[in-house]
C-alpha cells in the first residue's frame, strides 16, 4: 500500500510539473496558427516580421498641398497580393522605417514639411492602428530625417535635412516615445553626424565628416548612445567618390544605405558606378561586406535601371530590392519612380522581377520608398 501511494504521489507531480514547463506545452505567448484564408490583418497582429512597408505614389492633385498621392501600403511578405493601405490622403508619406519588432513605423509627412529640416514625423502603431503625429517635450511638430530605432522600440534617433549634407552641421537626436522628449546627443558645428544604423544593443553607427573630434577623415564611424564617436568604420567599400565638375580638387562623397545583420556578421550596402553624378542616372550595386571590408560579395550589376536594397530576410535568406527607372529630366526625381520589388538570394541571383509591384493596388502607379 505504501509503495501504491508513493507511484501515485510522483505521477501527480510529473504531471503538474509538465503543465507548468513551457517547452513541454509551448509558450504562453504563443502565436496561434493562420485562419484558413491568411488576411494581411492577422499579418499586422500575429506575425509583423512579414511585413513590407512601400509608399505608394497614385496619380493625380487631389493631396492637399498639391502633387501625387503617397500612401503606406503594408503587403505581407509570403503573399503579396495580400495588402493594407495603411494611410488616407490626411499625409503624404515618405521614408517608412519598421521598429525592430516591426509592431512600430515612423514615417515622414511632406505636407508638413520644414525647409532645411525635414519632414514632420508620424508614429503608425501597427498593433493598435492608430496613427499619431509626433511633438516635442515644448509641444512643436517633430521634425527630421535619417530615422534609426533603438533596440527596444521605446525611442529612436534621427537628424535634421539640409541643403548640403556634405557641407553642412547636422546634429543627432534621440527622440523617447515614452516621455516624448527630443534629446540632443550630438553637435559640433560647422559638422555633422547623421544615424545610418544600430549594432546591437545600444552602438550608433552614423556617416559624418567631423575630423576634428575624430581627427581622421570622413565616413562611417561608431557612436554611443550618449554622443561620443567611439571608432571608424575602416572599410573601402562603404563610401564612394567622384570629381567635383565645377571644383575639380574636391572629392563629393557618397553615402548608399548601409544595414547591419547581426546574424551573419555583414552589413548590406549599395553603391552607387564610378562618376556618378548626384540627380541623374547612375548605376547601383547591392553587395554584403564585413566590418573591416575583407570580405565584399557584390551583386550582379544591372545596366539600365537604379537598384537600391530594401531588407534581408533571415528565415528564407532572400534580399529584396527596389528597382527605379532611369531619372527622366522633367519628370522628378528618380526616388518616385520605383517600378518594382524585386527578390533575390544572397548571392545575387534574381528570384522574381516583380515580387511586389504598383499594379497589385489599383490606381496605383509608382513605388517612392520602402523597409523591410
């Protein structure tokens, strides 16, 4: 009878204990599977790392402000046909950039934009839906470019637009959503800094031409969250050159995007031939390089269009890409003329020239922008 009781006493505690472990019943949080028919709004709520954030250009005077209509546009990764216009005509949108549990976006209106300092900039809770256009801690519009999120989504970094970027003093901010304070973390003036991206968890990566407090030459540095530059980034292939036409003795610097992927180690860059020239058509190359530049895979290169990176997904080890047609004088500039995504492996190779496309959306007639 003892014995009886005691096999009896440890198979109810195997069994309490295999309700309390999660990895025997899965976690409490878990993600519950797809409906029968995957809608892009179980996409938003249940698995946000699908997403793809496009602006949308549609035809026609009706924004307010004038010019084309620019709509957010949420397509769902594994089925593109599945999509969300995200926005109405209340905001002409521009420079959409995920939280990096994508559950967050900031973008750009230009409708309510500040010479020389940018677009005011909206916060778009995807969880929530709600759309809140963003103020400082004194109650003015937020206002600037070059959005970089922190790690935990809670704030993020960004600078100011000027006429000439290259020239010009730029200063870094931090900007928290909690508190909803703009903090200024970087200045020295007549030079500039501006985010590019985050190396995990809390290191700033920002392109700027400041050789006094770096006392080396412009280009990519690291930064700490409070504003100091902590390293360069000594990498060749991250910064382009050309001659000046009208002064021939200066070297015009440029900055493709650039995106770093924890996971394999690499940042993903684009960059633009040799001798380009800034407004006009030129050709791109998407490459994955190391920090120290020993390792470059370039893509193939494409002669007749411009191609600028998107994201990289990790689970299936594809790139997407934003493909522009030549700049046409007259028409605008090239950046609102984006034709198609494309998808390739991270070899280069093209998957699908038309992954996700305008026509998909009626109206529709143009890509400006995109995040991944």
């Amino acid at each position: 009878m003892k014995k009886l009781f005691i096999i009896c006493f440890l198979s109810l505690t195997v069994i309490s204990l295999s309700f309390c472990r999660k990895d025997v019943n899965g976690p409490i949080d878990e993600i519950p599977d797809p409906p029968a028919e995957r809608t892009i709004d179980w996409v938003i709520q249940n698995r946000p790392q699908d997403l793809v954030a496009v602006v949308g250009v549609f035809p026609g005077n009706v924004q307010p402000g004038g010019g084309n209509v620019q709509k957010l546009v949420l397509f769902d990764y594994y089925n593109p046909q599945n999509y969300k216009i995200a926005t109405d005509t209340t905001y002409r949108v521009v420079d959409p950039v995920f939280s990096r549990d994508k559950t967050k976006i900031i973008f750009g209106d230009i409708r309510k934009y500040i010479p020389d300092y940018g677009p005011r900039l909206v916060l778009y809770d995807l969880v929530a839906d709600t759309i809140r256009p963003l103020n400082d801690q004194y109650g003015d519009r937020l206002v600037g470019v070059d959005v970089v999120w922190d790690a935990n989504g809670v704030g993020f970094y960004f600078s100011y637009e000027y006429p000439h970027p290259a020239a010009e003093a730029r200063p870094v901010f931090y900007y928290d959503l909690l508190s909803g304070e703009q903090s200024l973390i970087y200045t020295n003036f007549p030079w500039m800094a501006y985010p590019v991206d985050l190396l995990p968890p809390d290191t700033l990566i920002v392109f700027s031409n400041d050789t006094v407090s770096t006392v080396q030459q412009e280009g990519y540095y690291y930064m700490s969250a409070s504003g100091e530059f902590l390293a360069r980034i000594n990498n060749e292939h991250l910064v382009h050159y050309r001659e000046d036409a009208e002064y021939p003795q200066n070297l015009y610097p440029y900055r493709g995007n650039l995106r770093w992927y924890d996971d394999i180690q690499l940042f993903l860059i684009d960059q633009p031939g040799v001798n380009f020239m800034p407004g006009t058509f030129f050709q791109t190359r998407i490459a994955f390089t190391s920090r120290e530049g020993s390792v470059l895979r370039p893509f193939p290169t494409n002669p007749g269009y411009i191609e600028i990176f998107i994201g990289r997904n990790g689970n299936t080890q594809q790139v997407l890409s934003l493909k522009f047609d030549s700049f046409v004088s007259g028409v605008g500039i090239w950046g609102y003329n984006g034709k198609s995504i494309f998808l390739r492996n991270e070899a280069g190779s093209l998957l699908n020239n038309e992954f996700i496309y305008p026509e998909i959306i009626p109206t529709c007639i143009a890509f400006a922008y995109a995040d991944f």
